[in-house]
C-alpha cells in the first residue's frame, strides 16, 4: 500500500504523487486508530434536588459528547466502543452541510435506544466491544462536527455506567491508482502486437492436462500432511523444576 | 455490523480453521484421486469435482466438521476490536478472580514438589520405560506409595472461591426487596427462568415421547422404543452430526449410543486418533511427571471405590496419562478464561526458547477429575477412541465446570441457576435450609461440578448426558439438581442441620433422572 512506483523521468508527475501519498500517510491513522477526537467529561442527568429539600436521583441517563477537532468535519464509517454497564444507546450527531458554512449545523439521530445489554440487570454484554457502522445508522453520517452519545441504564443494579475507549473511524478514499494503471499501460503499448489465436481441440488438451495433474500427483503424494501432534518437550527435554507465576 | 459482513467473517475464520486440518488433505487428495474418472470434463471442472465430493460422502464430512467448529468455543463475531482475554472471559473481575485461583494452585503445586522432593517433571531412564510399556495394560496392579501426595485441590475449595465473587460495580445494598437474592451466589449473571427453559427443552416436555421415560418396561416397545431406534439407525446411516445432536435431546438408545455421540462429536477419524494415542503413549513412557502421581491418586480415591467404575481402572489411567501430554488441548485455551501453567527448562529460565507449558496439556487434574472419564469406559472399548471421545467432551463442556466464567454453561452460571430455580419455586424450603445453615448450594455443587458422575447410577447419567450433547449446553445438569431438591421436599423440611440434609440427599443412586427434570420443568 505504500510503495507508489514514481515515474522518475517525469518531475511534475513526481510532485502530485508525493502529495498524494502524504494525503494516503494521514489517513492511513485515522483508519487504524480512529479519528482524533476528546471525549468531554459524562454529564449524568438527575431529576429532584433543584429546591435543596430532596436528593437528586440519578434518571438513569448520561450523555457523552464526543468533539472532533474543531473545523474538522467527518464522514463516518463506523463508531467503535467498549460498553461499561450500559443497557441502550442512543447516537445523535451535528452536521455542517459543506458549502453553507454561514449557516448553523443541525442535529440528527442516528440512532435510537439501541440495547447493548439483553437484560439491564444482569452482566450479559456489560463489559462487550461494540462496533457501530454507518449502515445500522438512520441518517448518513457525513460531514459530522459533532457526536452526542446519550447512555441509558435503567436499572439501580448498577453504581455507574459509561462507554470506553470511543473511536471514530472515517470513510476511506478509494485508493490512488491512477499512477500505477498508467505505468502499466505504458508497458503494455511496448510489447508489441497482440498473439493471433490457434484454433485449439479442447478434447485433447484436456487428456493432456490429465496426465500432467496424474504426474504433479504422483510427485506430490510423497508430502506428508498428516496433522501433527504438538511437542510439548524442547529437543526432547522436558526437565521443569517450578512453575512461574506470572 | 450488518449480517453479510458478519457471515463472511464467519465463513472466513471456519475457513482458516479448518485449513491444513486432516480433513482438508484428505479432501484434496479426493479431489485429486477423481480427475482420473471419465465423467469429470476440463469445461466443467470445477462443478464435476463438486458433485463427486458431495455423492461420495466428502459433503456431509465437511458439514460435520463445520457443525463442530460452530460448536466448539465462540467465533467472534465482530471486528477485530476485542482484545484476545475478552473472547477468553468478557468480565474484568472474572478474569482476575480466575487468575487469583491459578496462582494459588500453582504456589501449591510448586510448594508440593518441593517439599516431596519430587520434580514436576523428568525423563524417564530407558529401563523404566520398558517396565512402564510392559505394564501398560495393567497399571491398576501397580501400588505405587502415593501417600505423601494429595489432591491439589477439592471440589469445596473451589466453591469458596465461586461463592467470593462480587462484581465490583454491582450496588448489593442492604435495603431486602423483591431482588434479593437467598442463595450463595452474588454476581448477577443472566441464567435463563422456567418460562425460558421451557420454551428452551420443549423435547423434554411431557407429550414428547423420550428414552429415559417411555422405554420404561411397562410400554410396550412399539408405542416409542421400536420406531425410535429405527429412527436413530438411519440417522447413524445419514453420518449427519446435525441431525445426531437432534436426535439425542430424547436420548440415545443404549445400542447406538456410542457410535451417536462419537458423530455429534465428530469423533469419527479412526486411525488418526490411533496414531495421535500413539504419540502421546510414547510421551508418557518418555517423561514422568508429579502430575500423572495426582491421576494414579485421584482414581484410587474416587473411581477405585465406586461399584459401577473400578472395573475400569486400567482404561483410566490410560486415557489421563495420555490426557496430561496432548499439546493439542492447549488449543481450547481461547475460549476458556484459564490460563495454562507456564514454565521453563531447568536451568533456562526467562528464555522464551525454552518456555514450556506444564502439564502439556495446561490442565491440572483436581479431586474427582477421573469421573469425568469413567462413565465414558461403559461405552467405548478401545483406548484410542475412549481417549479421542474424551477430549472432545472435556474441550466442549467439561472445562467449564471448573473455571471461573460468565458463560451460560460455566459452573458460577449453573449455581447461579439452580439457586434461583430453587428459591422462586421452592421458597420455603429454601428458607428453611437457610435458616438451618444449609445452603442447598454446599449440598449441590458436588454434584454439579462433576455433572454427577459417580452420583447417579450409569444409566441414568448416560441419560443426562444425552441431553447435555443434544443441547450442547450444561443447563440439565442444574435443572436436574433443583429437581432433587423438589423430589426430596418433604424430607428436607424435617431436618434441623447441614449433616441431618446432607445425609437425605446422600444417596442419588435410585433417582430416575428424566422424569424428575420433566416433572420440574413442566409439571410444577
């Protein structure tokens, strides 16, 4: 993937295709690792409590917003993250349609209470890697700024819940082929005339081709593929005096 | 992810698994082996060859292999996200309470050898190897002076360490509601209610006729039996695993039940499990290790003293011994939350060329480790097919009955199931025993941990066996414990102490196990 063959007698050429490979470098991380973005601190939503006589109580629900660097929008390919305790997911996101950049971005669900827990008292899919991919969202997640993770956990078996290790992964660019296709053609051109075509009598070839196999077998038999058995010794030794606790 | 992705990931991890096995060589050495037969045309190569495999049988041997590799351990279904210990164990505190375990075992095991003197393992001298192959047959005859060895651990140990598990960021408040639970067990795992099970084990429902119930000798044979076995003859005709683990959720009949269970298995490669017992034969003759003396005290102790078992004790020792040096169980090790024992040669440690994993297999036996094996010498006859039998059960259920796991079929779940089972359907009984200081799970858990091997009578544990292969789960096995408890209701509710219940459920040896699963299930 990152070997471009570069037409060395052409300098202009030279330039675009070293731009081209920086622009392929970039987002060969960001498809690795996920886009970089800064998880702001879990804003859990409590109900009560605002007249100081009664105690708050946890609603059940948190919200997680997920900044992409600023003036960065992204076309999202799949949402990645590792649940910690949370029983349903929702996914809002804000996007700034291109070309209007005076005018405000606008929030849309992406997707509504979907479970990650089957039962939200007990410890099934509690602590599961999760991946979200743009096909399971409602709205096309492109030229995102924002991303709004709203948690539900309804259950008070829990003490808290969050999402982990969030990651972004953006849509990849078709790779940048043009470079080799034409070298490959250019080669093609210096080969000279196309071969004319034998009229071929199928029935025979195949009688050769027969044989050959009948052959290629025959020298192949005598390789053993029989499953072998593990060794669990080291050149036939086998002293152990303790066992190591890691 | 959407469902085509997830099937070709599925497709392509079956593929690479079953690459370069035994079944694919053969498979192309067939395929190979055809080109000379006169119907198979060059234009139509490849659907020619296609139609050879599937009307010679290489089809059907495909999809059994497939049907085990389902089967065998979870294929992970999302992307590469998930790191290796999560397919092992998903739950944080799981894996730090089964690792807290294996220590202690190994600081066990380590301080055993040293005390003894005895290394963990050594090579065996060549004039005691030849004394050991002489005897092979007969290794019962032995009366080697295991005293100063015992067991590594007991099924009770183990218990303690179950019981201890708290999910730390699990809110068990002191305020008692509805949600409270009686039993032992304080980790909220997801086990499945009678409304689940019944929708679950509809085979075992009362108007389903099954072995166990309906070969009672008071049927006459045609009203069920008859038609049933014929039923099971074609499908042992068929060599299909599929419809053999069907056919087992309403018992295998005695005749055909070994050559069933070795196909739902896909234990069916003969001489490639003769050569592989083999091998591991001439790895145990090669090294003795501290391990094999825990084998040779662990079936004196248990199955040497049982009526139905000791007969057996030869086989035993053959398969365990053979058992300890498989290397190629160390592969179960993915999805199991265990780690194996890791070691070094003598005189090399720290250099990973001379790591090792000790035993070879990564399993290290505990009290009552020969029943697992024992109820499988009443149908298989010849070691090397014993022995291949046992590794296919023990990879698929029985390691889960000795590890720490949040898996439905893992022993904590079992518990977890029974306990709740007993408490909504028997709650006075339950609160009685609880208040006595009997909780029925220190009374069950023996059972349960050797999925009653040694306490039911053989038939009968064949039966439940059935059941645990057909549903390729251990569920029966906590479904039949809460059984008992039910059966022996009356009684349990006059007792005053832990030893007065123990000793009424003392005797399991008269049980009718189908019946009294059906009953709980879908009489109660």
């Amino acid at each position: 993937m990152n070997c471009l063959i570069i037409n060395c007698g052409d300098g202009g050429r030279l330039q675009d295709a070293q731009q081209r490979a920086k622009q392929v470098r970039m987002s060969a991380d960001d498809v690795t690792k996920g886009v970089a973005c800064t998880l702001k601190p879990p804003v859990f939503l409590h109900f009560g409590g605002g007249d100081g006589k009664t105690q708050a109580c946890c609603s059940g629900v948190c919200v997680i917003d997920v900044a992409l660097p600023p003036g960065k929008t992204v076309n999202i390919e799949a949402i990645a993250f590792k649940n910690f305790y949370t029983a349903l997911l929702s996914v809002r996101l804000q996007r700034r349609s291109p070309g209007q950049e005076g005018a405000a971005a606008k929030w849309c669900t992406a997707l509504r209470d979907r479970p990650l827990m089957n039962n939200p008292h007990t410890e099934a899919g509690a602590q599961d890697y999760y991946t979200i991919d743009r096909k399971q969202m409602q709205v096309d997640p492109d030229d995102v700024s924002c991303v709004r993770l709203i948690l539900k956990q309804p259950s008070s078996a829990w003490l808290t819940f969050s999402l982990e290790d969030v990651r972004i992964f953006p849509r990849t660019q078709p790779e940048p082929d043009k470079e080799l296709s034409d070298w490959l053609l250019a080669l093609n051109l210096l080969e000279g005339r196309p071969q004319t075509q034998v009229p071929v009598d199928a029935a025979s070839v195949s009688c050769g081709l027969q044989q050959m196999w009948a052959l290629s077998q025959v020298m192949q038999s005598s390789q053993s593929h029989a499953a072998s058995v593990g060794r669990f010794d080291v050149d036939g030794c086998y002293d152990v005096h303790l066992l190591f606790l890691t | 992810m959407d469902e085509d992705a997830e099937l070709s990931l599925t497709v392509s991890q079956l593929v690479r698994r079953l690459k370069g096995s035994h079944l694919h060589a053969e498979m192309e050495r067939e395929a190979r082996e055809c080109l000379h037969q006169p119907e198979i045309r060059l234009d139509t190569l490849k659907d020619d060859v296609r139609k050879f495999l599937r009307t010679s049988g290489w089809e059907r041997k495909l999809q059994n292999a497939v049907h085990r590799e389902l089967h065998v351990g979870r294929l992970s279904p999302s992307l590469p996200v998930a790191p290796p210990e999560h397919l092992k164990e998903p739950l944080a505190y799981m894996r730090k309470a089964q690792a807290s375990w294996e220590k202690r075992i190994l600081k066990s095991l380590n301080s055993m050898s040293t005390e003894l003197g005895v290394p963990l393992a050594r090579m065996r001298p060549a004039a005691e190897q030849q004394d050991l192959s002489n005897k092979w047959n007969e290794m019962s005859t032995d009366e080697p002076d295991l005293s100063r060895f015992r067991p590594v651990y007991a099924p009770k140990d183990f218990l303690e360490v179950v019981v201890a598990l708290r999910s730390p960021n699990h809110d068990s408040g002191e305020n008692a509601g509805a949600r409270s639970h009686w039993g032992l067990i304080q980790v909220p795992l997801d086990v499945k209610d009678i409304t689940q099970l019944r929708r679950a084990y509809t085979e075992l429902s009362l108007a389903t006729g099954q072995l166990g119930i309906d070969d009672n000798a008071h049927i006459h044979p045609d009203l069920f039996e008859n038609d049933y076995i014929d039923i099971g003859k074609k499908v042992l005709a068929e060599q299909d695993s599929a419809a053999a683990q069907q056919y087992s959720r309403r018992g295998c009949p005695t005749g055909l039940r070994a050559d069933l269970w070795a196909l739902i298995l896909n234990s069916v490669n003969q001489p490639q499990d003769v050569m592989r017992y083999e091998q591991l034969k001439a790895g145990v003759l090669q090294h003795d290790l501290l391990v094999d003396n825990l084998i040779y005290k662990d079936v004196k102790l248990t199955a040497s003293n049982d009526d139905d078992y000791f007969v057996f004790e030869d086989f035993l020792y053959q398969v365990l011994l053979c058992f300890s040096r498989d290397a190629a169980i160390l592969e179960h090790f993915k999805h199991n939350s265990a780690t194996p024992p890791k070691s070094y040669i003598q005189g090399k440690e720290g250099d990973e060329d001379y790591a090792v994993f000790y035993p070879p297999n990564g399993v290290i036996p505990f009290h009552g480790f020969s029943m697992y094996v024992a109820p499988l010498c009443f149908l298989y006859n010849e070691p090397s097919k014993l022995y291949s039998v046992f590794r296919e059960m023990y990879t698929r259920y029985f390691f889960r009955l000795h590890s720490v796991s949040s898996a439905c079929s893992g022993i904590v779940s079992l518990c977890l199931l029974f306990e709740r089972l007993l408490q909504t359907h028997l709650p006075q009984l339950f609160y009685h025993l609880q208040q006595i200081g009997a909780q029925p799970l220190r009374i069950a858990f023996k059972w349960m941990i050797r999925a009653f091997s040694g306490y039911l009578c053989t038939d009968q544990l064949l039966f439940l066996w059935d059941r645990i292969l057909g549903y390729d789960s251990l569920e029966p096995v906590a479904v039949l414990a809460a059984a008992i408890f039910a059966f022996r209701a009356e009684n349990l509710m006059e007792v005053t102490s832990l030893a007065s219940a123990e000793a009424v459920l003392a005797d399991l040896s008269t049980l009718k196990v189908m019946p009294l699963i059906q009953i709980f299930l879908f009489a109660s």
